[in-house]
C-alpha cells in the first residue's frame, strides 16, 4: 500500500511494528492470512488487522507482543540495509542546519537507503522538490521503494541515477546536501547550483575529509567559512534505583559541515 496512514484501526497492507517482551523491535507489512512466526508461537496478521495502535496481541503460547504504527526511527532502524544511512540522531540537526522548509528546491546526494530523502521529503512539502542523485541504479530503486513505503507516491521527488560528481543540472537550487565519499568534488556544482544565500551541507565519517572539504569550500571563494560539528547522542538506563547512563554508546557516526552560498 505505502503511505501513512496514521489514525484508525491496522488495515491489511498497512506497516507494523511488533514489539516483544525484551523490546525488541520486528517490521512487517500486514498481509490476510499470513502468520508471524516466533519461538513463542505464531501470530496471526488477522490478529493484528483491525486492532488500534498500541494495543496488544498474543502468540498461540500466550506470550504478549504490542503493535505500533512504525515511527519513521522505527522504520528505518528494522528496515534490513544493505546501505549504510543516516542516523536518525543526525537527521534532525541536518534538517535544522539545512534549514530546509516548506517550498524549498533541494538537491542531495547519494540516495543509499532513502532515510534522509524520507524527511526531506516531509520537510520542503508538497509545495517543494526534491531530487535526488544515486550513482547505483539498485540504490535508487531501493532508496524509491523505502521512500514510497512510508511516505506514498511523492511527485514532487525525482530520483536520477547519474554521478553528481559531473555535474548538477538544477539552477536555483535552495539547498544541497551531500551523503557521500567525496563532497569536495561537488563544491564547484554546487557553487553553480545554488540560489544566492543557499546552503550547502555535508555529512562525512573521518576528519580527513571535512578538513578537504572545508579547504575545498574555502578555497572556491564562493561560501562562507564552513560550520562543522557532529552530534552526540548519550541514552540514560532509568530503572529502579539505577539512574545513569547506559555502558556503552553508539559513539561515532559522521561530522557535519554547513556553508552558505554568497555572491
Ligand atoms: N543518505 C542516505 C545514505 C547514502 S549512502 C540515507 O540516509 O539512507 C551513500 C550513497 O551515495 C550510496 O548509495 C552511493 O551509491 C551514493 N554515491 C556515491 N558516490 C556518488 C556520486 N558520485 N553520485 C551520486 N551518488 C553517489
């Protein structure tokens, strides 16, 4: 079916998330007739089909699973990935960072999973575009197929399978956002691409290369100073008398560089 569908019983074609006693977390498309199999016994779809969100269902050993309409971290951290993506600690800032709003043109670059093309998606509205570039043509239909599970068909976004690193044919451009090897190589384009006060944002895992990328974006004479950061995200284990933070930590994902196009 694809789309949200965000009030209302589950309806058959709808996405699920079931969650087991541990917490564990389990995605699936509700299908008539099909079985969810466990080691605690099966549940059945037609269990879960007309249940509202939140509520509870069985296995046939009586252990107890709940049932939520995916959150998009949900969706995207059960989706089985073959892509690295972006996390959704990261998503945010770089949605803010960006400043993508309403109405906005933006251009990002590559689509892997399709997890930030999703929020983009949601950010610049029906009233905004976006198109996406992927060098893999497998990733740019993996990447639609995730866009379109959660979100619907979009009009509004356009996936091409061609490297930017040759080239971006948009002109008055919002926005680029780079999730890729080599930013640097994208500067000039992008210096092309973008409207007056348009930004440019990159998200690269080792300093080598946001000091190459900020030495490139210097360089070009075309941006601001970058802005570089990255975004630690430390969870707390709130339990009984054990009020602390959790042992181990997802430490590292990727640093992120801003600029803004001048004239
Ligand atoms: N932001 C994505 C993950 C992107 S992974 C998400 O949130 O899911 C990086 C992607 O960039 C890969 O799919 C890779 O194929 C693509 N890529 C690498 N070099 C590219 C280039 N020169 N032009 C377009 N896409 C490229």
């Amino acid at each position: 079916m694809g789309g949200r569908n965000p009030t209302g019983p589950f309806r058959a074609g709808e996405d699920v998330i079931l969650v087991d006693p541990k917490g564990e977390e389990h995605l699936l498309t509700l299908t008539p007739g099909k079985p969810f199999g466990t080691h605690k016994g099966n549940i059945l779809h037609d269990d879960i089909i007309g249940k509202p969100d939140g509520s509870r269902v069985w296995t046939a050993r009586g252990t107890v699973y709940r049932i939520f309409r995916p959150s998009f971290n949900q969706y995207i951290l059960n989706l089985k990935r073959h892509a690295q993506i972006i996390y959704p600690k990261d998503i945010g800032p770089i949605l803010l960072w960006a400043d993508i709003f309403p109405g906005a043109a933006v251009v990002e670059a590559g689509v892997g999973w399709g997890a930030l093309s999703i929020k983009l998606l949601e950010a610049v509205g029906p009233g905004g575009r976006l198109i996406s570039y992927e060098v893999r043509e497998d990733f740019a239909e993996s990447g639609r197929k995730t866009v379109t599970r959660f979100l619907g068909e979009c009009p509004n976004h356009e996936i091409k399978v061609r490297d930017i690193y040759e080239g971006i044919d948009e002109k008055e451009v919002d926005r680029v956002v780079l999730d890729l090897p080599e930013p640097w190589r994208v500067v000039p384009h992008a210096a092309q691409a973008l409207t007056p006060g348009g930004i440019l944002l990159s998200y690269l895992p080792s300093t080598l290369q946001v000091k190459q990328m900020v030495d490139r974006v210097e360089e070009q004479g075309s941006f601001t100073e970058p802005e570089v950061f990255e975004v630690i995200h430390r969870p707390w284990h709130v339990k009984g008398q054990s009020v602390r933070p959790v042992q181990w930590m997802f430490s590292h994902s990727a640093f992120i560089v801003v600029s803004r196009k001048i004239t």
